[in-house]
C-alpha cells in the first residue's frame, strides 16, 4: 500500500482526489491537511464521501506529510513550491496538481502567474506528467508536475500532427471550453448558478496562463516554434472540456485517422473515435478517457482535431492518480477504470 | 461468475445495468437483446462504455436467454410478463426493473397499467426486491420486482415509523420530485432540454402508478390500511430523486433520530445523516444510497422526512445489482462500492 | 413621471427592478444608489441594461432621495428600517422589497431576523403590499412592505380555502421550491453553479424566516389561529418558485375550481388554469403573473393546490411596480405586460 | 395596424414569433395555421401566451392568408416555397424564417437542402433580410428571406473585417455555439435534457446547412471568394448563439475598436462592447441585440471576434419583426425594444 498525504483538499480537484484514492486497492489516504477546514471531518464537508473516506482534515504543517510515500498538492498555485523542496529532502515524492513546476523556465513562470518562484532550482528535476509523452521519466521522477486542464486536451489532440510536421505551426487555433468546475470552488460571483447557467462566454482572449503551458509541449512535440491562439470559454455545466483544433495541413494527402489511431495504439486513456464523430463531453464524465476524433471538413487543407475531458479527472485527479501508478510501477489503469456516468 | 442476460438494455435504465455489471467482479454479461437496435455495438449506442462493453444488441427471441442464470428486464412495462413464465420454466431467475411483477394485486395492476396481466399466478412467486425489506425472501426469489424509483425512496423513508405505529396512517403525504431521466429515453417533447431546464412543475396529481406500489409496502409495514397523498414533479436536472415526507405523529416524545439510526443500523446502502441535515441528491449520484434526515419542525407533531436516492441506481440498476447479489450469495455490496460523483 | 429612487439595486431584485423601470412609461429613474458600486455606471455591472439605463450608482446617504416621488429598497434585511423614518418625513413614499416591514409584531421580526427594530413605531402605517389582499390600503399608502417571495406564491395558493373556512387550520402544509436567484447574487459556495445545479435539496426545514410572514397572512385570512408546516426546497434551475401546497378538506362537497376561478375573477395577475393542469414555473418566467391549479386526487379529502411564480417578477421587483402603479392610480398593469419568455 | 398570419407557429421560433407580436404596438395577430394543431387554442399550447393570444390553430390552407398585409412562415425547410407564389399573387407581402428563399442559386440549394426548389424563378427577388446589410431593399421587398441563427452571428461578426479588406480571405473560422433551442422542438432523442445537459459537442463538422448561407453573405461583403471553416456546436442551455471568429489580419496596425464602432454606430441592434470585453449570450437573452467584442490576442496578427445573439431572437423571430417594421415604414425597434432577462 502506498501511504498518500494530500495537501490542500478542499476544493473541486481535492475532492474528486479523495474519490479516487479511497476506490484504488493500492492506496491509502494517510492524511489530507487543510488550514482553514482543522479538525473538520472531511465527510462532513463531502457528504458523498461518508462510509469511503473517515479522516479529519489537519494543520498543514503536520509532521505526516514526512512520512508519506507520495504527497498531492491540491493547492492554489504558488502554495506548493514552498512545501516541495523540504519533502523532497525527505524523500517523499510529490505529484503537483497546480501549476507550480510545469513551465521549464521560471521567468515564464514569474510573468504569467505574478509571483517569484520559490524554488526555481527544483524545476529542472520536475517531470511534467502527460504519460502520453513522459510516461519514462515519470516512472523515475522524484516529483511530478500534473498538466492543466486544458493543456491536456490541448496537447493530446494536437501532438500527432505536430510530431509528423504535418501543420503550419503557425496556424495553430484552440477553441476550447470547459465546465464551470474549472474555476474552482471559490466563492466567486462568476461562478455563481445564476451567472453561469444558461450563459456562455468567452474569458481571457488576451491571455490564459494555460498558454505558456501549452506552448511548451506544442514547441517540445514540434521541435520548432509555433504561434497559438488559445480562446477558453465557460459553458454551463459542471464538468468537462472540449477543445476544438484548427490547424492548417502542408501537405497534400494524409490519412489523419491512421495517424491518430496509431498515435494512441497502446494508450490507455485515449481513444480515437470513428471517423465522422463528434465526442460528447458526457461521455468521459467521471472517467479518465481522452476521446478524439479528426475531421478534414469538405476535404479542405484545414484540420479540425475534437478532443474531450473530463477536467477533474484526466485534466486534474485522474491524471494525477496515473502518474502514480507509474511512477510506483502498478498497473496504469488501477483505481482508474470506472466508466463515464451517462447520463 | 454469474452469466447475465438483459432484455431491454437501450433505455437509461439499461445502460446504467450495463455500466454496473461491466464493473462487477463476479457477473459477465453474456448478451443483452433489443429489437430496434439488432445488430449494433452497444458502445455505438453509448460511448462511454467503449473499452468496457464489446458486445451487440440481439434479437430478443435469442436463445441465449435460456443459457444465463440471471436475466434483467429493463423493458417497458407489460412485456416482460410475456417472456418470464418460459424463462423460469428453464431455470432462469429473472429480476424485472419494469412494473410487471410489482403489485400482488392483479385487478390493482390491470386497473393502472391498462392491460390484462399475462401471468397472474406468477405474481404470488415474486418477491418484492427491496433488500431492506425482504432480504430473506429475495435470496430465494426465482423472480424479484424491483421496486419502482419513488417507491424505493418514499417507503425507505416512512418504514421505521409506520412500523412502530407512531403516526396517524391517514395522514401521509409523500411530495417527491425527480429528475428528467425518470422519464426515460424515449423521444416525447417533454422531455426535452427546451422544456424541462429551467423549469419546475408537478404531474399526475390525480393518480400516479407508483402510488398503489407505495400503498402496498406501506400498509404491509404498518399492518393496517393507509391513505397516502403523492404528487410527484418534475425538476430539471438528469438525476436523483428527493421525497419530502410528512406525517403526523400520534405519540408524544419520541426520538426520531435515534429510530432512525437503529431501524438502518445494518443496512449498507441506507446512511441516516446527523441530526438537522438537509440531504442532496447528488451525494448520492451514481451511487447506490439511500440517505436520509429526518426532522420534527418547531417541535411540533408532524414528522418531515427528506429522503434522497439516485433513480437510475438504488431507484432501479443498482437496486437490481444488490438483489443479485443477494439471490447469488455474494457480498451485497459487491460492484456497487463507487462513490457519488460530486461535483 | 414618478420620479423613482432605488436603494441597493446590486442584487438580482434590484436589477430586475431596474429592467422594469426602465421599460415602465410613467416611471423615471432618477437615481440608484449602492455603498460599494458608487460611481460605476448601472450597465457596466448589468450589459443587459446598456442602452437602456444609463445612469450610474451613487452614494445612499445622497440627498436626492428626497427628491424622489417614489423610493424602493432592494437592500439585505435590516438595512431599509434606518432610512425609512427620514424619507418619509421628506414625503417620500417607499415600497420597501426587504422584510423589515413585512411583520406586524416587532418582537416576532426580531426572533426571525435578529435584530431589534429601528422604528417599530412604522410598523402601524406600512401595508403588506400583496395587492389581491389589500389593494385599497396600498392605494393610500406612505410605505408598502412587499411580500416576500414564498409568502407570495403560499397565500395566493391559500387565500380561497381559508377565506370560506373549507379546510382544518392545523392541517397546512407548503412544500416550496425555489430557483437559486432566490438565495440573491451573494457570492456564497452554496449558490455556485457546480454546488446547486443537477442537485434538489431542502433547506432550513427546522424554520425559515418566511413562515412568520406567511402564517401572519393565513391567519388574518382565516380569522383563527393556523398551523403551518413550511419546508423550503432549492432547485437548479435560475427563476421560479413552486408551491405545492396541502390541506384537509372540512366539508363533504365543494366545486374548488368554481371557488378559485370566482376568487380571482378580476385579478390581473393571478390566472387560475383549467381543471386537471399543473402549472409550470416557466410559463411565468419574466412575467408578474402568478398561475394557480387546484386537485383533489381520488376525490379523497385533501386538497393539493399548485402556485407558481417567478420569483424576482411577482415574488419581488414586479410585485414592487404593480404596488407602484397603485400607489399612483396608474393601470394596475403598466409595465408589467411582458409575456413570459419560453423556452 | 398591420393585418398579421403566421404559417407554422409550433416550434420555438413560432412561439416567439407570437410572442412578439402580441405586444407589437402595430401588428394584429390575424391567424395562425398548423396542420397538426387546428382548433386547439394557441394558449393551450404554450401557457405563457394565456391573456395574451386568444386565437387558435387553423388550417394552412384557410384563405384567411389572403386577406393579410404580411405572413410569416416559421415552417420547416422547403414547406413555404409551395405557398409562396400564390401568396405573393394575391399581393400579400411575406417574411420567410425557414431557409427556403436565403441562397440566390438554386443548385446550391439543392445539394445542402436536397429537395428540387419549387419556385427558383422566385429567388431573385427575395431579399436577403439582414437589415444591417440589406436595409433600404428589404423597404420595399415583396419577399424577405430571413437570416438563419448562426448566419446572423458570424456575418455581424466578420463583416467589417471584410468591407475593408483586413483579413486574409482563405483564413477565416467560425466556432459557434448554440443552445439546444436552435434544434426545433422535434421530439428528437438528441434534444432530450438527458441527453444534452451536462455535456457538450459539435456536430455537422463535415458540412452544415448554414455554410454556404454565411460564405454567400461573407463573399458578398468581401467582393472576393472566401474560404470558411465553420464548426457549429451545442452547448447546455436553452437560448443563445456564440460565435468565436478567427482571421488573420493582412495589415500591419489597425484599430479595430474604432473599425468595428463605427461600421455599427447607427445600428439599433448591434452593440459594440468596450475594448477587452467578454459578452455573454445571457445579455441578450429575449432581446434584439446582437453583442460583438474584438481582440488582437498578444498583438499578434490573428483577430479574434466574440459575437453572441439569442437564436430565436435575433437569429429568428426578432429579425423578422424588424424585417417587418422596415418593411411597413414603422420604427425599427418598435415591439423590439424589451430589455434581456438577466440572471
């Protein structure tokens, strides 16, 4: 059994964290901190929770995180890089789910997320833990960054294309959009049911902090620059994203289906679905599924790639409870196979 | 393992059977049959159990039936009256999700289902499927009913007062409210998102069928007669079901919590929240709960109930698990553990 | 012109009260004032308003209130009662939309609300502004304290039964359901949109700041003591409340669609439905009517009354106008003709 | 008083249409006809229409169409281009909702429609009623073809781009979202909220029946070809279409705030936001307006246009009102001037 600590798990991608340890047969929930929430049965915050998990939330500065093998961060960014360096050194090892280690340069990092990094020396060590591209170093990493959401969606639909040179890197567009529980559990009015149902926008067209992120794998998968236009909106509903890609094709004739399904073969959460479909973001509610599907509309020279998940689960938990079955050498669909709640 | 037929599997019923018995240890689902939907993937019909279910839809006369040792109907009602007498006569138990098998009374049936029942004498053999209830009887059973989605809620929430005489049985109100997916799969303008979202409304006021199956587990558990309002409504959102239930109490003091707790003390899908709690529907999402508060405002002598299941689970699939379970000897939790997807 | 002032018109009251000045022919509004907001303008915070409001919120200690014919209070409760004293000095009339008016027994408003009363002596002269109840005292009124949202949808439900003694006082029971705008535009986690959609919950079933406003109006109907059992529901959807309401029928025969067609025969707003309907929440969605259908399932003895209305229109802001509009001797209905927007 | 028919008037766009007219200071609902309806009383059929609209269905091929001054017909697809020609015979003047009149070529319309076009002769004069392009000819048209939903969006969204040459013409994407009322109120398993809710998806990648309406609109305005990637999808809620709108700019500065203002400064119904702003589909919901925001994301050379409507609205019936008002010389706004529901 592999002893987990989870800091900072009182919102949306802590909750959902708990879920899935409490239903792996490998791990075990050591303890789970949260300052404002002390003493507080975490059951009676989740009701959904009662008879699965028992603990009480405790003091973030609790010695047990020591002694755990694995510690998640649920954190708000810029809460982690304070706690990392000291666990490490104690050997435990960390997966990340906010956004603290995932840009390699911490200039970058200082610009989009308005704070110095903590510990900048600590990056190059992090693994950034898309297992459809790290899935090696991962294995060995002594701390894992989780990807963003939509840098999950992102990055899987477009990496085929871009590994084969297939597209002008510069036409790179994704319109993507998610459910509301990507904004979190804050109290914010824009989250509010009355704000946010029965609406929808786009936010941030100037400039989304998944940018640099996204760009990073893009460049990486690549090997040369691209230029992207990442549009996110809010659409009412609780989870889910769907990122539609656009990306100009340089070369004449390309069977984009094979790509895709060759791309993915052996993956155990991403599946390409038939030529001709549309994935619904239901269809990967609760699970850890990536599903795709490209399209070449009126055989054009333009590529629409459709790609969906669940953000809670492969764009945040679910991932984040992959990467440890890597990196603790277990199967890499343990705790993970429940099927999509429909409808 | 337990081979496992369903007849019937298009509906939301169905798929939520299929998503529970495709996670089930000890049951394998051996072949599921529709008319209209001959021939086809049943993950064409539901993505989300791509990967998990690779079986097709067959001919409902198939033989394969007789080969199962466990067949759910999740048909509309009054067509699987027709198939189970041959069925049992091969040796097949059979647990019916439709309303079949549900009332002892045929003249009862016939009077709210508009048709003549096409095996009456086989309604003396069929148990009641609510494991709370009939637990014993239903580890026997050759045919189980399952109970209908209000009914599972309303009468788990009435039975511990009824069964100790603690109010006047003419006084009951049960005022439920269920989600859109009770209506089902099929194609009807009410049922649309256009009409439903955004929206409230109550229907069948004047005599709903749940109501006689509510009246029957009823005055069995009070041993005498009762008279039961129920008005049922519709509230947008895909699942759950919150009974509100009320009644006047006939003694003085009385702790209600405690009779709650001791009532379902043993019982592993049925969790009494502490006292003063205020049930939600989805903490019980896709989850096999029953979970109940119960409340004596401004220490008067009505008694309100608030009592919350998931329809599509303990309201029907689940509910069909568990007394799988039971009729096979296995641990009746069994493939029924997940936890309500919250958010 | 009435020249109008708004106090507080932040909330989803407010700016629905700003929606129906701004399209009312008689009415000008000259000023709105907010502590937090002051000197944004009004359709920056609401873009649905742009270009047809185009002032901007000001300080509420401003003097110009008191050159207002007409002030309304779209305040949080104990806010109106301190401001209240010296307008009407200055000759203002004031239709306070808060609870600071709405109960006649000071002593009962401080239990509820929690506080001691600013100017009880007020108390005497504001009328409960439910027009179909006290219409002509309204007409000469210097404050109107208008009806809360439940009370509204609850007494017009009740009114008939109780006005001709058909039913048992002590057998009354409301089962309310309410949109989430009626919980207001407060950031609070519990009106989030991934808290409070595809979820049904009851709240504060132990007792709920309304039932004092609605038994004050019951009993004044019956002219006898009544006891109420209120439960409170959230549903998820945005506008709209639901009543359904019980009671036990004291007399052998009585035509109750006769007695409710005749009691509101003459009233604009409340539209009693056909034998046998159930009315919908979004059939008054937007619109000031309150629509009234009356069961008596299995002929039995209790009565089932349904009652919606939208909540911020009849159950607050147009509630407010049409007291407005009698206050001023203008058509009861100026204003308030909108159609209900459906879907 | 403009003697008023609607051919058709039983989907969404028909109950708006009525809608509207019932509060038209200037049109007078004359009849209403549908095939499947005839007799029953239009109130019944949507409540929200009690006290407002007495009339009932009628036959379609009821004279009475003859005798009117305009009929609009919210028929399907290839219905109204059988009764047009006899309609304009008798001099009636008419506003087409369905697609039957809105492409010049009649061949194109065959191969998205798939129907032999029953009158082409006719084509030629319908005018194309986008009044923002088609103003002074739509005045004296004796046909108008009204825009579609999605068409309305995207062609006020790139048309001031393209009038000044600004944009690359092969570069052009339109992702658009719409509300599930945009798929009629076919009873259609599709629309179900079961289905629709809580999830989101495109659909019609490979080519959708409003692609060749907006590049005809689009080649028109650019005075060149165009090529138009267009991704329709729906998202989870009832009203609303938004349009993100992608092009790469061939000039080096421009001010596209100052660009975009001015092309729409005297248009009644169009709404240029400030600079950095997000619109919301809400903030037109019920309303007229269509709400646009321009960006330069990163000062790059891809521009990027949010352009939001309500679908049945100015997508649908609110269009046609205005197409009306034109038509007849009456004020454009006039029965259009109802201001959003928000929240």
């Amino acid at each position: 059994m592999i002893k987990v600590g989870v800091v900072g798990g009182t919102g949306y991608t802590g909750v959902e964290l708990l879920r899935l340890i409490a239903g792996h047969p490998q791990a075990e929930l050591s303890l789970i901190t949260s300052r404002s929430e002390e003493g507080k049965a975490v059951a009676d915050m989740y009701p959904n929770l009662r008879g699965a998990v028992d603990i009480r939330f405790s003091l973030p500065d609790n010695d047990g995180l020591g002694d755990c093998d694995l510690v998640f961060f649920a954190t708000p960014n810029a809460v982690a890089m304070h706690q990392v360096p000291d666990l490490l050194k104690q050997g435990v090892r960390i997966v990340d789910l906010s956004a603290d280690f995932r840009l390699r340069d911490n200039k970058e990092w200082s610009r989009w997320y308005g704070a110095v990094h903590a510990c900048p020396e600590i990056l190059e060590q992090a693994v950034y833990g898309l297992p459809e591209v790290n899935r090696a170093a991962i294995k060995e990493a002594r701390i894992v960054a989780n990807p963003g959401c939509y840098p999950t969606a992102v990055q899987l639909g477009f990496l085929p294309l871009l590994k084969q040179n297939l597209v002008n890197t510069s036409s790179l567009i994704a319109d993507a959009k998610s459910g509301v529980s990507g904004a979190g559990r804050g109290a914010s009015i824009g989250s509010l049911l009355c704000e946010a149902s029965e609406s929808f926008k786009a936010y941030a067209v100037s400039g989304h902090r998944h940018l640099p992120e996204i760009k990073q794998g893009l460049v990486q998968a690549a090997s040369m620059d691209v230029e992207l236009t990442f549009v996110p909106h809010l659409t009412p509903m609780i989870r889910g994203i769907h990122a539609t890609l656009y990306a100009d094709l340089t070369v004449g004739q390309v069977d984009l289906q094979s790509l895709y399904e060759e791309a993915y073969a052996t993956e155990p959460f991403v599946d390409i679905l038939p030529q001709g479909s549309h994935p619904e973001t239901r269809s990967v509610k609760g699970s850890n599924y990536c599903r795709i599907a490209v399209h070449q509309p009126q055989e054009g020279n333009r590529v629409v790639v459709l790609s969906v998940i669940d953000n809670l689960v492969k764009g945040a938990a679910g991932q984040a409870v992959q990467n440890m079955n890597i990196m603790f050498g277990l199967p890499e669909s343990m705790g993970l196979e429940a099927i999509a709640l429909m409808p």
